[in-house]
C-alpha cells in the first residue's frame, strides 16, 4: 500500500504580512487569496523495519533515519525530521516529496509541502485530524519547532483550498471563511490574471524579520492597517463581481506593501511591474513576503496578450495555471496493481494479449 498526500499551492491577494506576530496578535490579520493547480506531493510507502528513507525528488537527495532513534535536526530535509517527531512516526517507512514550484516562488512551497506531508502520515496512522487541526500542526511544526519566521496563511490556504477571506488574531484564534463567488465571476478571473516568474527566488525569513523590526515605525504600521483595510475591500468587490475595481485594488496593495519592508522589491521587479501597467494591466503584486518568485498581474482580457509579452520581453517567464477549488487531499494506492505483465481482452473476433 502507498499513501499519498497532495495539497495546492497559494496565490493571495491582499492583506499579505499581517498574518505574521505581532501585528496579527494586537491588530488582528486579514488575508483573502485562493488556491492554485500547482502541488505539493508526499508518497509514503510503509517498511517492514525500522528504517525511514525520505527522497525530496526536487533536490536529489536522500536522507536516512531509524525508526527507534530521536531525529536530529541537521540541515539536510528538517521539515521532514519535525513532522516525523510530531507526529510520532516509529515505523519503517521511504517518504518521496516533490513540488511543482521551488522554495522562494511566493507560493506557500514550504508550507504546502509540510501540510502534505502530515496529511499522508495522519492517513497512514489512522488520525482523525480536520482542517483546523491540521493547519494548525502545519504551523506548529514550521513555526515553532523549527522557528522559522513567517505567518499563518500559507498552512491554512493550503489545508482548506479555493476562495477564503482568513482571518487572524493569534495562534488557536484563526477564522476561515469560504468566499461563495459566482463561477463566472472566478472563470472571468482567471482569464483576467496573468502569472508571471520573476526569475529569482527569495528567502521569504529574512524579508518578515526586517518587516516585524519595521514593526512599531509609523509609515510601516501605517502601511500594514491600509493592506489589511483593502483585503476587506478586495473580499468586498470581488464578491460583488466588480473585478475591474478588484484589479486596481492590487496595485493600491502592492504601493502599501512596498513601504513595509525595503526588502519587499527591487529594480528588476519594479521594472517588470511598470512594463505590464504600460501595456495595460490595471494592478498586480507580487506574490509571497517579496524579493522574487511570481508577479500576478491584473490585464483586462483585450490586453492581456499584450502585458504577456512585454513582460517577456523584460526577462519574465509567464506561466500556465489555474484555480484549485479543493484543499489537501489524500488518498491510497495498492502497488502490486502496477506489476501485471500481460494484459488480455476479449473481443467478438477473438482474445487479444499484450505483453507489457
């Protein structure tokens, strides 16, 4: 028997940065964004001893553990080695992971690849685990236990999928509320927003420890009130199906944004954005804490092909994507139904036979 999990990556789009402590904690955060059908994948495939064998297929690499020991953390796959600790896992097994997009894109990758992970070792266990207990844990275990900076968005857009507007004032004391939005209002949306690859990657820790220092200045915790003011703007119109407006409102976003961090741009990012406003995009951001991954951009439809382009041109890399309206999923595949070495079929005119 195989195990796997697989959760969506996220794209959002407004209120990014105050899910993070302490703002969300004394101000209270407010995130509205969606899932995407890009992936996180975990395969876990149970041993009769007691050795742990994980492959990250993106890295090409291979750690071992035993069952029976206490995991250390030493640099090499320590998501992997927290999950295995939380979640109490003293049985043999090979775990695979792989992601459709690579660490620092601005998409959630960390966090979707460990909300994946405990999703596949709770199936395996037999644990009774919901949405929020999940997220939770996923927070937990890349927050806390291992400490690395960030927010809550990314465990809870991946565990939950499709449209939510989050809401955050601490551990223990978030709210997700499903967006019910129109199917033509989501299908005119996607053909509306244009995904574009920066070429870079960035180290999402370092841009939230300058923007949580940038905590108590006025201009940045002034930016912070009006980002978290227009994810409830955005929520506003993008339910009322105004999505023009809902186009402008990102680019009112990513001005506010850009005055929390010095890290959040830079040239090459501010380049690309102002080539896609002169070819005609009404607003966008960038995805993610900031300093690289994906552009989204906001084009009505008589101009999109035009920003495409012209971004291109610019050195970005637009990509193929679309929603994802469901969140981690996980299920069970019997691995000796992939070892038949003949496939027979009867037909009136006689049996065929196909030797694999």
């Amino acid at each position: 028997m195989v195990i796997r999990g697989r959760a969506p990556l996220r794209i959002s789009f407004g209120g990014g940065g105050t899910d993070v402590a302490p703002f969300c904690e004394e101000q209270g955060g407010a995130i509205i964004g969606s899932t995407i059908n890009k992936y996180a994948y975990c395969s876990i495939v149970p041993r009769e001893d007691d050795q742990i064998i994980v492959h990250s297929l993106d890295f090409d690499m291979t750690v071992k553990y035993n069952a029976r020991e206490n995991y250390v953390y030493d640099g090499r796959l320590d998501l992997v080695t927290a999950a295995l600790k939380a979640m109490e896992i003293h049985q043999g097994c090979e775990v695979y992971l792989q992601c459709d997009a690579p660490p620092g894109s601005g998409l959630g990758t960390s966090s979707t690849v460990m909300v994946a992970l405990l999703s596949a070792m709770a199936k395996w266990k037999g644990a009774e685990m919901d949405g929020y207990a999940l997220a939770d844990l996923a927070y937990q275990v890349e927050r806390l236990d291992l400490k690395i900076d960030g927010g809550y968005q990314d465990q809870y857009a991946s565990t939950f999928g499709g449209f939510n507007f989050i809401e955050f004032h601490g551990r223990n004391n978030v709210v997700v509320n499903p967006l019910r939005i129109k199917k033509d209002v989501i299908h005119e949306l996607q053909y509306n927003l244009l995904l574009c690859y920066t070429g870079k990657i960035h180290v999402s820790a370092n841009i939230i420890k300058d923007q949580v220092s940038n905590y108590k200045k006025k201009d940045p915790f002034d930016a912070m009130r009006e980002v978290k003011a227009l994810a409830y703007a955005m929520k506003d119109e993008l339910l009322k199906g105004n999505l023009h407006s809902f186009g402008r409102l990102l680019d009112y976003g990513w001005q506010s944004k850009k005055r929390m961090s010095s890290k959040i741009t830079n040239p090459q990012i501010d380049e690309l954005y102002e080539e896609a406003l002169k070819a005609g995009a009404l607003g966008g951001k960038l995805l993610g804490a900031g300093g690289g991954g994906y552009l989204l951009m906001y084009c009505p439809y008589n101009v999109k092909h035009r920003v495409a382009a012209r971004m291109e041109a610019a050195g970005g890399q637009p990509a193929d994507w679309n929603f994802e309206l469901r969140g981690a999923q996980v299920w069970t595949a019997d691995k000796n139904r992939w070892n038949y070495d003949t496939v027979k079929v009867h037909m009136p005119e006689g049996e065929y036979q196909f030797d694999l």
